[in-house]
C-alpha cells in the first residue's frame, strides 16, 4: 500500500468516526483542551487549541483533507486555475455540508492551507517562502519551530497527524528517487531551491516524523550580501579571493548551522570563469556561476540495498574527468583521503567544508576520516598528506547573538616533530556588544604566512599593504616546513644555515678527529639532496669521505660511528649504502633518533665518527 493510499484510508476512517461538533469541549491532560470528536492521533497541535472556533477550523481542515486527496489526481490536472477553483469548490462544500461558519479571511486561509497541500509542501509552504527564515524544524506534527535571524522560535503551525507529515516527507523525496520506510528510516534529499531536508521516522525517531530544512536563499549570497552580514570584511573577502585566485587548497570549518556552505559557494564565486569545476554532494546545494561546471551527487542504495554511489565513489571518478578544481560539498568520512589525494596531485585551489570547533580539531578531525578509510596508515604519513594538500582553513562561527562570523583564517604551513604546524594569520577580536549585538573585527595577527610568494608566481597583485599582513624582514626570514608553496622538502633550500649544519665540525684531539653531524648536503649546490634514506645515505658517506681526508686521516681510520636517524624503518636501507663504505669489520657504532634542528632541515639521517690521525710520514 502506498503512502498516498495509507493516508486516504486514515483520513477516511477520521470522518467516518467524527460525529457532529459538539457545542463545549472536554478536557484532556494535561490540561489542554480539545474536542471530542478529534481521534487521538489529531488532537495536539502547536498552539492549544482552545475555543470552540479553533476546533471548528481543525474539524474543517480534517475533512478537506479527505476530499483533496479523494481528487488529488484531478486537482493536478490543470492549471493552477483551474487547481484553485477547484479546491474553493471542496472547502465551500465541506463548509456547506456541515453547517459551518467561517468569514472570508477563515476561508480564504483554508483555501490557502489546501492548495499548499497540492502544490507545495503543506504547513512548510509559508516558512519556506518567507526570505527571513533560514531553517524549519519539524518536531513531529505539533511542533514546529523556525531560525531567524540566528534566533530560534516555535511558530504556530501544525500538521494533522504523523499521516500528515509522512506525506509531506514523501512529496519531497519521491521526484529525486529516494525512499523512507522502517527499514530505511533517514533520508537526506533537497528542496527545488537547492534547500537541504533531512528527514527521520520512526522506529529511530520517538516523537513521529522529524524535518529539518536547512534553507538556501533563491538567489545565492554574494560578497556584499555577506559584508552587510558582518559575516566578514571587503578587505578580507580580498584576501580570500587573491588566496582563491592563487590556487590555495581550502577547508571551510565550523560548528552546525554556521554557514560552511554558504560561505563555501562565495569562495567559490572566486574561481575563474575560464576553469572546468567537478562540484561533488551527497545533496547537491551549491549554486556556481561559472560556466564549465559539472555537479555530481551521490545516491543511497536502492530498496534490495545495491546502487549505491558515494562521494569517494565519485570523487575517484572526478579524477578522470580532468578538473581544474574539485569542490567537495562536505567531508565527513573516507573521501577526505581522496580529497587529499586530489589536492596533493593537480587539482590545486580545490575547496571542501568539515565540522570542527577550531580550525585544529577540523585537522584532527582529517585524520580520523582518513582513517575511517580501513587503511592501516601511520599516523605521521596522513599529517604529511594533510600537511601537503591543505594551504588554509577558513573558520565560521555562528556567536551567542546568533550572527554568522569568519573567526580565524589559519594557515597550514607544515609538519614538525609529528605535529602539523598551523598560524593564525587572521582572528576575530570581539570589542563589545551594542544593543545586544556582539562588535568586533578580524584583524592580523602580525604573522607573515609562507605562502606570500605564491602570489606574485601566480600573477595576482595584492594591494598596497597587503591586507595588513607585516612585510618580510630580511634578518628574520620567514621560516618554511615542508609544504606546497616553500619546500616541498627542504632539499629545496638554500639557506646557509641548513648548509652549516649539514657540514658538522671536526676537532682533533690527543690524536684523534672527531667528526659531527654530516648532513645529505650537495656540496655544489648547497641544498639537501633529493630522494629518500637512500640518497641521503649515500651523501651523507660521499661528505664524511671529504671531511676525514680534509682532516688528514681516511675512512679506514674511523674506529667509531654515529648515524642517526629520522625514521627506524630507514635503517634497512641506510645499511645496503653503510656496508658499500664499511664492510662487516667496520667500526663499533650506535644509533640515534635524529635531533629536531635536523629534522626541520629535512634531512633523513646525519653521521658522525671518531677517527684515528695516522702518523706523520717523512721528515
């Protein structure tokens, strides 16, 4: 039996039981009243209804929805005319039929409230058009409550019964394909706006049908809609959009109801029209302008449980359709991995958003989706990964006065010590609070991010002062980990430091030489080496063989070693290189963790050794 079929039986068998409306009412717990004739199932509402004319207006409204769902196909069959004449005629005659008296603002407003019921969504069709309201909450058939204004308040509507609200919910979910029963008893879906529905039934839910419509405005946000906000300044939304235009990968944190999506779909407004953009949902919201854009959304599985697209699925397959830039509406499980990948692999400047508190839980949180995958990676390769693909972490907030705020820009800029490193560039100070609403302003923190020369190799122009960003001090120069838009490691570097510390020192001493910290530094170029352990280690020999002779003595004088390194899984490798120079009578040794100054160098390992200084030959 079908929803549609359930609900005109349940309806019929209510007018079948009501009797004609008594003149009083009766009492029921806990002390509401209601009419006798209302079945059980009917007779809460929003509002208590308390006077002999609301239960009239309840009574009517029960038996119109019998006869518009007895002609529900016929009403359809039309033209909106024609829909509502047709339904003026049903109310008239129930009205007729049973005696009632309602005046022309009773009437009309019942006419109203039907002809929702057929093309709209019933008791959600005023809220939803009304611009102010940014979500509707449906808590069973009694409650329904609204967002405004960042405020939350229960309005007086109401559905009839549970009946009720399932057919709303099937209304919405039927033309996208999707289903809610017992067996699947949550649905995500969307309104034609672009409005996202989540909607859960019994047995999970415990007080009837839920609806949470989280509302999209017809006509998308722009910049200026959002300054006039307060979500953000002009000059910050510059910033965002030279970040956009230089092809930083961004996260777009925050809490529940703080407005990742909507400010996600601005940033992405940024985006140059001449790029091909692969947008990927579980319930496609975005609304792009640009003209190449491709919008995928992933599908549940059907009634048998097969057909099932997910957004890693897709996410795999947006990797073939050669994108400029992926947008993920929102990661919340194993995509991130793929997410990353993309980011990490072409697919710069893409976007995605994640629930976090902070912008650090947003990256703790990157690490337990990635893990979610089932993989069994070590923890130091997924914040290598996180490290590598994310440039910035935008993050919003929704305060106590219920406005919406940008509340940090951070930069993800590195990995040290295990630890993905992160700065604040931008945070939100609060100044005070004027008519209950909360001032304040997002400021520079003073600190110069590592990625400032990603600008000018990109061709954007930031304007004079650079946002307040301060300028680069030659003495202190800015200091870059490994990551996208410094040193994708530090074999990329060249600065002297680095070089002094790969060199080490050698001092001799009662016949003796003693050799530290030979680093994988190219003697010619002055940078660390590239590749792993095993170039590393094969430098590290080649620039301790030159140390000992530069001291006088040689390899076979060494009686003493040292070699740390950066990672206990290299020794395997580093000793393939290790047994090329010394062979198995080599000299007494140990091992070391490398210490951290190497270890921000980038360097994989670092010898040492204590040699002899032969005799002095000749005379």
């Amino acid at each position: 039996m079908s929803l549609l079929e359930r609900q005109l039986k349940a309806q019929q068998a209510e007018i079948q039981r009501a009797e004609p409306p008594p003149a009083e009412t009766v009492e029921a717990p806990p002390g509401t009243l209601v009419p006798a004739i209302i079945p059980p199932v009917a007779a809460k509402s929003a509002v208590p209804r308390n006077t002999v004319r609301e239960e009239m207006l309840h009574d009517i409204r029960i038996r119109m929805q019998g006869e518009v769902i007895n002609a529900f196909d016929t009403l359809l069959d039309g033209t909106s005319t024609d829909t509502r004449s047709k339904i003026e005629g049903i109310v008239d005659r129930v009205i007729e039929a049973n005696n009632f008296a309602v005046t022309r603002d009773e009437r009309m407003k019942l006419v109203e409230e039907m002809l929702n019921e057929i093309t709209g969504f019933g008791p959600l069709e005023p809220l939803l058009n009304d611009p102010t309201i940014t979500e509707v909450m449906v808590n069973g058939p009694d409650h329904i409550y609204i967002e405004r204004k960042g405020k939350i308040i229960r309005v007086d509507s109401f559905f009839l019964n549970e009946e009720h609200v399932l057919r709303i919910i099937d209304r919405i979910i039927t033309p996208l394909g999707r289903r809610i029963d017992e067996t699947s008893p949550r649905v995500d879906a969307r309104l034609p706006d672009g409005s996202r529905v989540n909607a859960i039934i019994a047995p999970l839910s415990l007080i009837g049908p839920v609806i949470t419509v989280r509302k999209f405005s017809k006509t998308p946000y722009t910049v200026d809609n959002l300054i006039s906000f307060g979500t953000a300044t002009p000059e910050m939304f510059e910033f965002l959009r030279a970040c956009i235009e230089a092809r930083l990968n961004v996260f777009v944190s925050g809490g529940t109801g703080s407005g990742k999506t909507t400010f996600l779909n601005v940033l992405s407004s940024f985006i140059p029209n001449d790029e091909r953009i692969v947008t990927i949902e579980d319930a496609a919201e975005l609304q792009l302008r640009q003209e190449h854009v491709i919008t995928l959304e992933a599908r549940p599985a059907n009634i048998e449980g097969e057909g099932e697209v997910t957004i890693r699925d897709l996410l795999r397959n947006a990797m073939h359709m050669r994108p400029d830039r992926i947008i993920v509406g929102e990661c919340r499980a194993g995509e991130a991995l793929d997410m990353l990948s993309a980011m990490t692999t072409g697919q710069d400047g893409s976007l995605s958003t994640g629930h976090a508190n902070t912008p650090k839980d947003m990256l703790r949180r990157l690490e337990t989706m990635v893990l979610m995958t089932g993989y069994e990676l070590p923890l130091r390769a997924i914040r290598e990964q996180i490290a590598s693909g994310v440039d910035l972490l935008v993050h919003t907030g929704r305060l106590k006065d219920g406005s919406r705020k940008v509340t940090n820009i951070t930069e993800v800029y590195g990995i040290e010590d295990d630890e993905i490193l992160t700065q604040d560039i931008f945070t939100y100070v609060q100044t005070g609070i004027v008519d209950n609403k909360i001032q304040g302003e997002l400021k520079p923190t003073g600190i110069r991010p590592t990625f400032m020369a990603q600008f000018a190799r990109t061709g954007v122009t930031l304007p004079p002062g650079e946002f307040g960003i301060p300028p680069e001090d030659p003495a202190n120069p800015v200091r870059v980990q490994k990551g996208r838009f410094g040193l994708k490691d530090a074999s990329e570097t060249s600065d002297a430091s680095v070089v002094k510390l790969g060199l080490g020192r050698a001092v001799k001493a009662g016949g003796m030489v003693y050799i530290s910290a030979i680093g994988p530094i190219d003697p010619e170029s002055k940078r660390v080496v590239r590749g792993g352990i095993k170039e590393h280690a094969r430098q590290c020999l080649i620039n301790l063989t030159a140390r000992l002779a530069e001291a006088g003595t040689s390899i076979e004088h060494v009686v003493w070693a040292n070699w740390s390194l950066r990672e206990p899984s290299d020794f395997e490798i580093f000793n393939e290189e290790w047994v090329k120079v010394f062979p198995a009578d080599g000299p007494v040794g140990q091992a070391t963790v490398l210490p951290p100054l190497q270890r921000r160098a980038g360097f994989r390992c670092v010898l040492g050794v204590i040699a002899e200084l032969p005799a002095p030959t000749g005379g």
